[in-house]
C-alpha cells in the first residue's frame, strides 16, 4: 500500500507542477498577445454583433466625412501655384560624372578593405 501511496504523492505533485507551468504559458501567452494586439482566445459569453449592410454602409460614409473635414482643416490656408504651370525638367547627369562617382565610390571601398585587412 504504501507504494501506491507514494506513486498518488509523486502524481499529485507533478500535477500540481504541471498546473504552475501552465499558468506561467498562459500569462506569456496573454502578454505576447496584448503585445500584438491580438484578442484574447478565452469566448466570451456574449455574441458578436451583426450589422446590416446598410448599416455598415452608412457607418462607412460618417467615417468618410470625418476624415473630410479632419483633412480640411489640415490644408494650408493659401496653396501655393507655380506660375509657369509645368514642373521642371528632370536633370540628368552626364555619363563622365556617373564615372567620376563611381571610382570616388570604389576608391573608398579599397581603402575600407585595406584597413580591414590591416586590423
């Protein structure tokens, strides 16, 4: 008997271990999901609400003109015009500077590589 007695002692404290372990995954797991902005898995005794279409249409277009006027009152008072109307030509550089830049740019490397080397 006092083997059986000695196995529910070991059961029971392994189970109550177990139960310690599942109680620190589960505030980690809340955690990491209050992080990620996740719901929490736990149902919760009320039922999701459902809304007509015409309802979320009209819920659609409030959100709409509130962004509306919020963009409203974000614009400048008096945009500013070109006079000319038209943008300015795009600058292309010349295929000598292009080559310039590039062996600026590889020189630097060289010397990034000796000091590599070096140390």
């Amino acid at each position: 008997m006092s083997n059986l007695e000695n196995a529910l002692k070991e059961l029971r404290a392994k189970r109550s271990q177990a139960q310690i372990e599942i109680e620190k995954l589960d505030q980690i797991i809340s955690g990491i999901e209050s992080l990620n902005g996740a719901s929490v898995l736990h149902k919760s005794s009320q039922s999701s609400r459902v809304i007509s279409a015409a309802s979320r249409r009209k819920m659609a277009l409030a959100q709409k003109a509130r962004w509306a006027s919020v963009r409203k009152q974000s614009q400048p008072a008096a945009p500013v015009t070109k006079s000319t109307g038209e943008s300015p030509a795009k600058r292309t550089m010349s295929a000598s500077a292009r080559r310039k830049i590039a062996a600026a740019q590889k020189a630097r490397w060289v010397k990034i590589r000796a000091a590599k080397k070096a140390a």
